[in-house]
C-alpha cells in the first residue's frame, strides 16, 4: 500500500446551503478523490459502519478529540469514511458533534474496493463493509499504512488497535523525531 495512489472515485455527499431553505437545508455534492486528498496531507481511517460501538465510542470520539495533536504533526485534514450513504454519515458526525474531522460517504463502496478493504459483513446483517484500516495521505500518495489484522470476509472479531489515533500519533512523532 505504501506509495500507491488513492482511487479516483465520486463521493455523492450532502452539504448544508441554507439557499435550499425548509426543514431540510441540503443538497448533494459531487466530491472527487482529488478534493478530498489532493495538495494536503491528511489522515484517512475507514471502519466497518456508522453508530457501530468501537467506531462510536472509541475511535471517532478519539479522532475528534486529538486532531490538534495531528495537526501539529503536518495534517491538514482528519477524515472518517465508511460505507454508509451522506444521510447516515451526516446524522452520525451531527450526533457526534463533530468539529474536527470530516466525513466522506463511500455508499456504493466503490473506494473502498479499489482500496483493496471491502469485506463481508454477512454475519453481522451488514452486507459489505470496509475492514477498518487508516492512512497517512500526502497529495493523493499513501504515506503510511495501519491495517487491523485478521482481514477476512464474515470476521467473527472486529480487531482494533493498529487504527487507533493514539498508535498513528506515535507513528507520527517518532517519525518527526527522526
């Protein structure tokens, strides 16, 4: 993975414009790859769903709260993507009152299979999920690589760890520190 290329794709995304108006002020919005990971270096992690426990409780929450501790570091932008659609990934940021890091909805999972990271999730009454992962991205280029173990299609555990905020922020300032 490192080195390579994220995949161009087309996030359809909701973004709020009061123009709308009424009780529902959003609109869709094409988002490329390049807006996203072009010219910054940001970091990516991407988990098996919305408003599930580990993602909800621990790594997102994490994320939020030590995004200055990233940017100190040279990133630019948090990112948290699944494979849900822009109204479960905006109702989830919303009811955690995120500030910090930005949602991307990969709906079809089409990133996430040129990614390489597309499991089943059958046995959870999921479907087909992202296996969680995360990635230092500079200018579209995967930097560093932190990919959970065990990756399988219908996993009976949902490993978390490598992904942490806390293990990428270590990598990060040992590398600075070098």
């Amino acid at each position: 993975m490192l080195g390579k290329k994220v995949p161009a794709v087309t996030f359809r995304t909701r973004v709020r414009d009061e123009a709308v108006g009424g009780p529902n002020p959003f609109r869709w919005q094409d988002m490329t790859s390049d807006d996203y990971f072009k010219g910054r270096r940001v970091v990516l992690f991407s988990l098996p769903g919305a408003f599930t426990p580990t993602c909800s409780t621990f790594q997102l929450p994490d994320f939020e709260k030590l995004a200055g501790e990233f940017r100190a570091l040279g990133v630019d932008e948090i990112y948290c993507l699944s494979v849900n659609d822009a109204f479960v990934m905006n109702a989830w940021a919303k009811g955690q009152n995120l500030e910090n890091v930005k949602v991307i909805p990969d709906g079809s999972g089409e990133f996430t299979r040129k990614m390489g990271m597309l499991v089943a999730k059958d046995n959870l009454g999921f479907g087909m999920r992202s296996w969680r992962y995360a990635a230092v991205i500079n200018d579209g280029l995967v930097e560093q690589w932190f990919e959970e173990e065990g990756y399988s299609d219908n996993c009976d555990s949902d490993p978390y760890g490598v992904s942490s905020p806390q293990n990428i922020l270590e990598n990060l300032k040992s590398r600075a520190a070098a």
